[in-house]
C-alpha cells in the first residue's frame, strides 16, 4: 500500500482558535480517492519542525520562487562570518 500527501491547493497554513498552527493536507492512497484533512501543531512543535526543515535544507540552495525567510537568512555555518565582536 502506498501513500502520497500533498498540501491542498487553495488553503494556506492558518492558526487556529485555540492558537495552533493548522496545516490543511491531502493524503492519497494510490489508487484511492483523496480525503482531505489536517495537521495541527503547537507553536512548539511547529517551531521543531522548522528546526528540523532548516537542518534538512542546509547547504542546499533557495529556489528563486523559495520564501523570504529561506533566502535571507539562511546560513552554512562553512559560510557564515562574524560581523563584529562585543568585549566584555
């Protein structure tokens, strides 16, 4: 059996009442028809999971259509540079 999910079309990721962050997806089975449904996430797994998606992307470049925040900020520690220092 096999499984494929997708983000639905047309539905951005979206907070919800209870200050979750919700993520409308699309799980298919091959073969199946679609069902819609969606991941909910504390703030504080939505931040590890951020995590774990930067450390996964590290080192490979941002597509040019990539968000703001994965071609600004986005580091290799072989790449970064100190811009200053503070003495203590």
């Amino acid at each position: 059996m096999t499984w494929k999910v997708e983000r639905v079309p047309q539905r951005p990721l979206r907070r919800g009442d209870d200050d979750r962050l919700v993520l409308p997806l699309r799980p298919t089975r091959v073969g199946d028809q679609a069902a819609d449904t969606e991941l909910t996430l504390t703030p504080a797994e939505a931040e590890h999971l951020h995590a774990a998606l930067c450390r996964a992307l590290d080192g490979h470049p941002a597509p040019p259509s990539g968000p703001e925040c994965r071609q600004s900020i986005q580091t290799s520690s072989a790449t970064a540079r100190i811009v200053g220092r503070v003495d203590a």
